[in-house]
C-alpha cells in the first residue's frame, strides 16, 4: 500500500512515519505528477494559506479533485483540514470543498492558547480513546449530511469522515498513538478492495 | 516528534508548532504592509523586528524589541503566526510579547543582548522561543533552557550565505560525531561542548536535535536557500534579503518555491530568473570581530 504525504510545507515527514509505523509505503509528493500510483493521500498540518499558495500554483487543485473523484482517500489534519473542507471562515478563503463542513481558522486563539487533551473516538466500529494535540487549531463549525463525526471534544466534533475523505483538527502525528493514521490506512485498503 | 520522554524539553505543542513551520520560509518584517507582502508569497510565518539587520548594521545604536503598535498591527494583518525579536536575557521584553499573544518569540543575537551572561528561562513562559546557535554546545544549551526550535545563526544582515553554511555544518557535524562516542566518551564531550549530558545522550542516541533545526543569517536568494535544505536545514529565516532586495515580492515567492522543490534543479532555475536585485552583500570575513552580531550568545 503506497500513501502519499503532500510535501509542500507543513510536519509531513511525521506523517510518513506514522503512515510507515502502519505498514504503510509513505512517497512525499511535491508535484501532481507525482500522485500516479498511490492508493491514498495525507494533507498534513502546516499553514494552510501557504499549503493553497503552493498548491494552486503546482496544479493541485484539479489534480486533488479527480484524484479523489476516483474514489482514492485523503486524509487531512489541522491545516490539511482548512484545504479539504467545503467552507472556510476567519477569514473566507478558497478550499478544494472535498468533504462538506465548514471550517473556521485559529478559532480556539493564538499559540498561546494551544492546548493538549485526550478525547473518545469510533474507530472501525471500536470506542478508543485518543491523545489529541491542537495547535492554533481550526474549529469543525458545522458538518454537512453524510458527514460522519468519529470523535468529540467539548461536544464539538474533532474528527470526521464522509466516504473516502477524513480530517482531524488536531495533530495525531505528534504522538505515538496510532490510532488515527491505522483508521485510515484501513480506508485505503477498503478502497483498494473496492476498485 | 522523537521520543523525548524524561526529557526536560519545550512543550510538545510548542515544538510542534515548529514541525507545522517546516519546508516554509519564516520572513522578517518591521510594518503591516511588509507583513502582508511577506503573506501573499507565501511565508509560513512572520518575524517582526524594528528594523531588518542590515539596517542595524548601518545605523547602528540598540537594536531592542519591535514597538508594541507594529507588533499588534503586524497581528492584525496576517493570518499565519507572528513571531517577534526579543534581546537576549531580556525577559521582560519576552514578558511583553507573551501578553500580546504573539506566536513564538525569538531570543535574538541580532538585537543588543541585554544580559552578557545568561539568556531567558524559556519555561516560565506559555508561548515557544526560538534561539540562535552556531554549534551543537550552544544548541543544546538553548533546548536546555526550553527553546522549542533552534536555528543556526549565520551572520545577519550580511547577504552573506557562508556562516549560515559553516553554522549548519558545525550543528549537524557535531550530531553525527555524537553517534559514534562510546558511552564512557559522553560525559567528557559533554563537558567540551558546554552542554547538559542528559541532552548530549539523547542526541548520541536519536541522532538528531530534540526540536527542529532551521536556518538563518545571510539567505539572499533562492540558490541560498536550496542550498541550506540540502545540507539539512528543515526551514529557512530571510531577514534582509527580502526587503533590501529591489522586488520583495517577487524574491519572497521565489524563495517560497525554492525551499519547498530545493532538490528540484529546474525549479531553481525557474525561480530564480528576472528577480531584480539582491541585497548588497558583505564579506564577511572582512568585520572585525566587534561588528559580528554571531558572537553574542553564551
């Protein structure tokens, strides 16, 4: 199973040894050439305005649109989040619209008030119990139908899901807990089953 | 992150905020407008400071913190973290910039230290720091101290890449040399280097710092800042080479472009076509020891 990690900017080398610790192939992806063949992809955290900057310049845009119109999973954490969701606020700004929520920037505050917790998830049908870091974190304001919410904090959800495209706002690649990144290696494999 | 468990080390969210800045150039700026500038060719953050180090080069006097005013509408400009220069040792400029929320603060040799001999504790504070380092003693004694990033120092304000070079190299040289140390040899090593042993076996066992690495002082172009991800850096600082260039936005997303396809040769080439002037540069071997702002730092 070959996972692509968008190597634009942002902590994407955590997120290939995570996808790696799973028993994933994790291929950093700089160009949109550079999707052929993959089975998945990780949006990782970073800034997001930079991640949109470098991706509508590189033809990411279109190329992310077909890649997962072919059925193929994303996953996107934090920053990689804002770049999937259908809605952005604080301020609007343009996003590919992947998974229907909206989404408002640094909305829990500045770097001061990032924050550390541990919060319940429904992963593959199993209650799990996860570490969650947010770092100038995004807020998940509103889900769209069909979106599925598999974890809460502060009964705001926090991870979700809507077919083959999962976000998180916080940052399961900060820690050793590999909860997050099995859950979605699992949807990769389902996919590959399914093509 | 590595495992840095027992560790006495910067918060893991704050070291994670500098794993988010990775693959992204970090630009100094003294108003909103250079900010805004700074944010639309794509810097992953910015750094506001007084004045950019070429101009404290030439004018010279104490170089302290930016004004309160630049700093809140440097804020109020941009989206992506606002980082801001305090002296070194200087805790109550530091003080300041927490209360202002500011996003991470560098304890800068650029400013006039205002301490000769000991730099801030880093841990009584709920924002990061990032600090200077031209080897891996005064690296690990920053992490030491609770600095969350550290980046090697260079020579600002010279335009000049080659301490950049000679500081990256001496870091990570200093990293790989720890690897091949017996365990008996790490105590006296750590003695040599000025650095606490609990951080000298950990990095002698990870080989690697606990906390990222970038670059800074003396990135002028793009070929700079290609130059100092292939040796290693994981994100690069432009202070002068933006602003004293003759088209800063063009330059800033050229940089933007070369630091995250450093290895692509052909992007490099790309960018770094029709961009106007550089900074004026300085050798600098030539200052006398007086003049270099690398020296500061204990």
């Amino acid at each position: 199973m070959r996972i692509g990690v968008l190597a634009l900017q942002g902590d994407f080398a955590l997120h290939a040894r995570a996808l790696a610790r799973c028993g994933a192939e994790a291929v950093e992806v700089r160009k949109p050439a550079e999707l052929e063949g993959l089975d998945g992809l990780v949006i990782p955290g970073g800034e997001s305005t930079t991640l949109l900057k470098l991706m509508e310049a590189w033809g990411f845009v279109a190329a992310l649109a077909e890649f997962h119109a072919e059925g193929r999973p994303i996953f996107g954490t934090c920053a990689g989040l804002i770049v999937l969701a259908r809605e952005v606020e604080n301020p609007r700004q343009v996003s590919l619209g992947l998974i229907d929520v909206t989404v408002e920037r640094n909305a829990y505050g500045r770097q001061r008030e990032s924050f550390e917790a541990r919060g319940q998830a429904r992963l593959d049908g199993r209650p799990a119990t996860i570490e969650m870091v947010f770092i100038r974190a995004p807020r998940i304001r509103r889900l769209g139908p069909g979106v599925e919410s598999l974890a809460e904090l502060r009964g705001e959800s926090v991870l979700a899901r809507q077919g083959t495209v999962l976000v998180a706002s916080f940052h399961p690649e900060l820690t050793d807990d590999l909860a997050v990144h099995r859950h979605f290696c699992e949807l990769v494999r389902r996919a590959r089953v399914a093509a | 992150m590595a495992d840095t468990d027992g560790l006495r080390i910067a918060d893991r969210k704050h070291i994670g905020l500098a794993e988010m800045l990775k693959g992204g150039v970090i630009m100094d700026v003294t108003n909103a407008e250079q900010a805004k500038v700074a944010e639309d060719a794509g810097a992953a953050a910015v750094m506001a400071l007084e004045r950019v180090p070429a101009d404290i080069r030439k004018e010279g006097g104490v170089a302290r913190m930016s004004p309160v005013r630049k700093i809140k509408e440097i804020q109020q400009a941009v989206t992506i973290p606002v980082m801001a220069k305090a002296r070194i040792g200087h805790f109550v400029e530091a003080q300041i910039l927490e209360a202002l929320g500011v996003d991470y603060i560098d304890e800068s040799e650029v400013l006039t230290p205002a301490d000769e001999a000991f730099h801030i504790d880093k841990f009584a504070f709920r924002i990061p720091f990032v600090c200077g380092a031209r080897d891996l003693g005064e690296a690990l004694r920053r992490v030491g101290e609770g600095a969350a990033m550290i980046r090697t120092k260079g020579e600002a304000g010279s335009g000049n890449i080659v301490e950049a070079v000679r500081h990256m190299r001496a870091v990570l040289g200093g990293i790989r040399r720890l690897t091949t140390l017996p365990p008996e040899e790490l105590m006296t090593e750590a003695k040599n280097l000025g650095a606490p042993i609990e951080l000298v076996r950990w990095v002698a066992k990870a080989g690697t710092l606990p906390v990222p690495n970038f670059s800074a002082g003396g990135i002028a172009t793009p070929a700079d800042a290609g130059l100092m991800m292939q040796l290693g850096a994981e994100a690069v600082f432009v202070g002068s080479g933006i602003f004293k260039s003759s088209d800063p936005a063009k330059r800033a997303k050229a940089i933007v472009q070369a630091t995250t396809h450093f290895k692509d040769a052909d992007v490099l080439a790309r960018v770094s076509e029709e961009l106007g002037e550089a900074m004026p540069g300085i050798e600098t071997s030539k200052l006398a020891e007086k003049d270099l702002l690398q020296t500061r730092g204990w």
